[in-house]
C-alpha cells in the first residue's frame, strides 16, 4: 500500500489502518522528521492502484538535508544516524 499524503509504500496495520511514518521538514535553521498526516488513517492506495510514477516518494535516492549525503529511508520513512566525515551528522532524525 502507498499513504495518499506521501506516497511512501508501507505495510498495513493489523487493523487495516496506514501505520505511523514520517516526512522530512526542512525549516530556515533546522531540518526534522514530523509525523504523517495519512498516519493511523484508512486513506491510501492498494499496490494495484498505483500507477506507474505515479507515487514520486522512492525509499532509496534521498539525500540528508544536511550533509547531502545519498541514504536509503528507514521502513518507517525516517533519515537513518549516519556519519559526515567521521563524524555524526547535525541532522537528527
């Protein structure tokens, strides 16, 4: 299944429901994960409906906002810790 608001493909929920995921927000001084507005609702497509490109959401070709380094989202639609230079990155998921 894919959430209507974001179109990240996810697995339902027991009960049917679109389980708890995240979307990047990018802000003036900081960048975070905030919670999905499809999250914990019955509003997405089944993979049959989806059409091809029709969802423009990949889990893998994202970058940090960052560092701009390119990561694979976690199953949850989060940016995974990862290092810039040896370093943890500033981003904090």
């Amino acid at each position: 299944m894919h959430c209507r608001k974001c179109c990240l493909h996810l697995s339902k929920n027991k009960n049917g429901t679109v389980p708890v995921h995240y979307v990047q927000v990018s802000g003036f001084f900081s960048d975070r994960d905030d919670v999905c507005a499809g999250s914990g609702t019955r509003d997405f497509w089944e993979d049959h409906e989806v059409r091809r490109g029709q969802c423009d959401r990949p889990r893998s070709r994202n970058r940090c906002p960052t560092c701009n380094r390119p990561l694979t989202l976690t199953r949850n639609g989060r940016i995974p810790k990862h290092k810039d230079g040896g370093r943890p990155c500033r981003y904090t998921p």
